[in-house]
C-alpha cells in the first residue's frame, strides 16, 4: 500500500513540476486543480476532470476538463487542451469558447466554438480566435459573421467630444 501511496505522489509531482516547464525552461510553476487526476504514462499525457482550475501566475484558465500533452520524455508540455465552458483571463483580457488549445513554445491560444476575447471594453466575436502573445490575433467565422465591438480610447472620445462641442458653439 505504501508503495502505490509513493508511486501515485511520484508520478503527480514529475506531471507538475513539468507543468510549470515549456522548452523555454522557466521555473514558474503552474498550479492545477480539479475533482479527478488521471496520468497515462504510455501516451505521456495527464487529463484533469471535474471543475478544473490551472493558474499560473496571473494568468487563470477554467474548465470541464484539461489534458497536457508531454514531450516523449515527459519533460515538457506540447499542449493544454481545455474541454467545456472554458473561460481564460490574463492581465491583458479575458475570452471564452468551447475548447481551448494552448501551444506553450509557439506562446499561441487557440479559441474554438463560440469563442470571444474581451480586452477592456473592446470585444471580438467568431467561430476560432488564434491569439499570440505577441498581441496578434486572427478570427474566423464559420458558422457565423465575425464581430468585433471597439471603444475608442479616453484621449480619442475627448478629442471627438472637443471637435462636436466645437461645431455646437459656431
């Protein structure tokens, strides 16, 4: 008994320790919890059900279910799927969709079925949303139009509420 006790901590501390690691090496850790932890060595993937909530520093992705898919060495993530109701937020925005693909080398998101990205005000709307770090973004409507909502910024709306006031006063 003892022995299955140390194998199963064992192989959750190599799963989350390799959490926090990409190919970049970095030791920020990534810290997951959910209802049920399922590990499969052979196909070098950890599944997280039920109510599954990853942070890592200030960024937050919740879900149904999350699978991380290693490298063959177990060492470093390929990708995080997240499956049901996802909502991700970071310190630039927040999204939701149906699935969520997540490419840690690449620092890429990919938002699928009825996915929106929200930064501020500003909204964008359609079927995929690939976001990259970087700040770029693609969005394609399959099943319906893109729409995007864009607020101008406070030094914008005075400038264009100073030129109607202008106008007004003539």
């Amino acid at each position: 008994m003892r022995l299955v006790v140390f194998l199963l901590i064992f192989f959750m501390s190599i799963s989350l320790s390799a959490l926090g690691e990409t190919k970049k090496k970095t030791s920020i850790p990534i810290v997951i919890e959910s209802q049920k932890l399922i590990y499969i060595q052979k196909k070098h993937m950890a599944t997280y059900i039920g109510n599954v909530i990853a942070q890592r520093e200030k960024t937050i992705m919740k879900g149904d279910k999350l699978i991380v898919y290693f490298d063959p060495t177990d060492r470093y993530i390929e990708k995080i799927e997240v499956i049901g109701h996802v909502y991700i937020k970071d310190p630039r925005g927040e999204g939701w969709c149906d699935k969520l693909y997540y490419y840690p080398a690449q620092e890429k998101a990919v938002l699928i079925g009825n996915a929106k990205l929200k930064q501020k005000e500003n909204l964008v709307v359609g079927d995929k949303i690939i976001a990259y770090k970087d700040g770029r973004v693609t969005v394609e409507g399959i099943k319906q139009r893109v729409k995007t909502v864009i607020f101008p910024e406070e030094k914008n709306k005075n400038l264009i509420e100073g030129g109607k006031e202008g106008e007004k006063s003539r």
